[in-house]
C-alpha cells in the first residue's frame, strides 16, 4: 500500500514509527534511495530530488517525486535530515509528505511528520472471517502531524543504543464515496463518518544494527503507545499500541537471515481505517494492505538475502499472522500465511536498494516494485 511505502523512507534514518504504521500514508518516499547518483553537497550538506515509478496491488503504477536534505549539527553523531515527497498512483492515491529528523548533540532525536493524503481504498469488513465478497470502496482524505522526541538512555556496557521519549499526533479525516449499503455507508463501524483526535503518548526504541538499510547483523526493537481522549476533538477516546523487534544473523559469505515481529493492538472506539491490519508491502507480502483488520494483528516472517553478482542479490521470505478482537481471541484457527521471492538491485553505497518481489497468499501472487528492504 501506498501509505506503508512513506513510512519506509521516513524511518530509513532510525526515527521512530507510530502505532499505525500500517497506515502511514504517504508515496514511496523510499526514494530517497537512489540519492547518491543524484546528490550535491554544500557545507557539510548534502541533498538530493529523485522521480521514481513503483507498482504495489493496491495502487497498481504509481510515480512520485521526493526531495531532501542531509546535514549535520555541530558535534552530533548521527546525521540530521529532511524529505519533501509526493505521490500519484493509477488507483486514484494521491498524498505529500514532509518530514524531519534533528539529533542533537546529547544523542536526543527530535522528530516530526506532517501528511495529507486522498486515498481510494478496499474495505473488507472487521475481523479474520472477512471474505472478498465483503468488499466495500471509500475514499479517506486526512491530515496528520506526529511530533516526538527520543532522549538517550545509558546502558552497561555501551553495546547498542537505547531512546525514550514524548509522542503527540494529531489527526483529522474524513470518508467520502463508501459502496452504498455497506459498512460505511450505513454507518455500522466506528469512524464511518470520520474523525479528529489527538494522540498523547511514548516510545522505546533499541537499535544495534550495523546498517539500517541493509543490516548484517545486530537487533533493532520499538514498543509505542498513543491514547486519543475524547474530551479532544471529534471521537469516543481509544487507543493503539504497537512492538516489533526484528534480528539478523549473519551466515556468511554476505547471506543474512532477518526475523521479524510484530504486534499492533487497538482499544476504546477505534476508528476502523486505523485498525490494526494485517497485509503491506513489509509485513505478509502477498495481502492486500488492510485486507484483514481488527482491534489486535500480529505477524512473523522471515527473510534469506543471498548476493549474487555484483549490486544483484536474490531473497526467499514467509511469514504468518492473524488479527483478532482481543489478545484472549488470538488463536492458530484462522492463521494466514504468505510467501514469495524476489530481486535486488544495490542503488547506494550505504545500503539502499530496488527490490522486485512477487508474494503468493490465498489470493494469488502479488507483484511489488519498489524501494527498500520490508525490514
């Protein structure tokens, strides 16, 4: 999905994601990806503007453009960064995209998103019995803005690193063309009118990767959690979590195998569109984004990245998962299933590449053409 590309480039720098992931709308920002045959530098700075194509299930052919700056603070470690990107896709998507990162000297991230986003989608109903012949089209439009910031936390030993800290959103959207008589249209799921809310919460965020664009070995894990109240803006107050930890391990001669997890749970009146989900472009390659959702999904996968000759290398990937009401309801009796292998083609020195993959669930294969790792 379209919304899930953005969300990959933005946090191609270490920022931290939201509990909504899934739904980070935005256009392929990956494409920050190819900057090194694209990029000048002055003053310590460095910029690149790249146009791109990609192909997801649910856009079909899409083009976006992103623009960004690199640059470092006086006596930071890590280097700061901004990206302006926008996006169009055959399905109707359209979204823009602005964000930053600032590390400051002390190791603290400063960090913000600001999105809108037009976006035709599928829905399919609440929970893991949906069937195709659920299906029902509406249109979101929204605008959101995260703001966060991550403190450094020591830690023995000094081996990884280890943040904390403060997360606000807020969020307004509303529905527009739901299928008549359906879901939506008749207003039978939460948000089915749209919403406004505003989000206050925290992350924790590891990281010990080696690279986070190609990483070889190391661990990077993320728990999340932001509560809308009611008292603000227009909903019934909920509130959404998230973990996920991945790990790699090398097996020489350049072959990394990569595990990855993830829990998304939701509580309260959630609106539907930000339900956990299950299917993206990371997570269970090979369905459709928002295909399955409920107020709990979880997935695991796993992935073998073999080289081959020169900047190609080859990927073989599976993974499982299920969404459920509630963690006491998350079960193997609906377990979905998805696999696939694909193609890489190395864009940068640091790690960056194109990935075509084709997945196969219960639907059928998928085809994705895109810019970076799904994790």
């Amino acid at each position: 999905m379209l919304p899930a590309l953005a969300a990959l480039l933005l946090v191609a720098a270490g920022p931290p994601q939201d509990p909504s992931a899934a739904d980070a709308a935005g256009p392929p920002a990956e494409t920050k990806a190819r900057a090194e045959s694209e990029r000048g530098s002055t003053a310590g700075r460095s910029w690149f503007t790249l146009p791109m194509l990609f192909w997801l299930p649910e856009t079909r052919l899409g083009a976006a453009v992103a623009a960004g700056v690199h640059f470092h603070l006086p006596r930071a470690e890590e280097a700061s960064n901004a990206f302006l990107v926008a996006g169009w896709a055959m399905e109707g998507q359209a979204t823009v995209d602005l964000s930053s990162e600032l590390w400051l000297p002390s190791g603290t991230l400063l960090s913000d998103r600001l999105r809108a986003a037009h976006y035709p989608e599928a829905f399919y109903g609440i929970g893991p019995d949906s069937t195709v012949a659920q299906r029902e089209d509406v249109t979101r439009r929204f605008l959101e803005g995260t703001f966060a910031a991550e403190l450094p936390v020591p830690v023995p030993g000094g081996a990884g690193r280890l943040r904390t800290g403060p997360r606000l959103q807020a969020r307004a959207e509303e529905i527009r063309d739901p299928t008549p008589g359906g879901l939506v249209a008749t207003r039978a799921v939460v948000g089915a009118s749209g919403f406004s809310a505003v989000g206050v919460g925290g992350t924790v965020t590891w990281d010990s990767r080696d690279q986070k664009l190609w990483t070889t070995r190391g661990s990077f894990a993320q728990a999340a959690y932001l509560y809308y109240p009611a008292a603000i803006g227009r909903n019934g107050g909920f509130g959404r979590s998230s973990a996920e930890g991945r790990a790699f391990l090398p097996l020489g001669r350049g072959r990394v195998l990569g595990f990855a997890a993830l829990l998304e749970v939701a509580h309260g009146e959630t609106p539907f569109s930000i339900l956990a989900k299950l299917g993206s472009t990371r997570y269970l390659r090979g369905i459709r984004e928002g295909r399955y959702r409920d107020n709990v999904a979880w997935a695991t996968q796993a992935e073998l990245r073999v080289p081959l000759d020169g900047r190609f290398a080859a990927a073989v990937f599976g993974a499982v998962g299920d969404v459920a009401r509630n963690l006491e309801a998350v079960g193997l009796h609906s377990l979905k299933a998805a696999g696939g292998a694909g193609l890489r083609y190395r864009l940068t020195g640091e790690g960056a590449t194109l990935r075509a993959d084709v997945a196969i669930a219960d639907a059928g294969p998928e085809v994705y053409v895109l810019i970076l790792e799904a994790f």
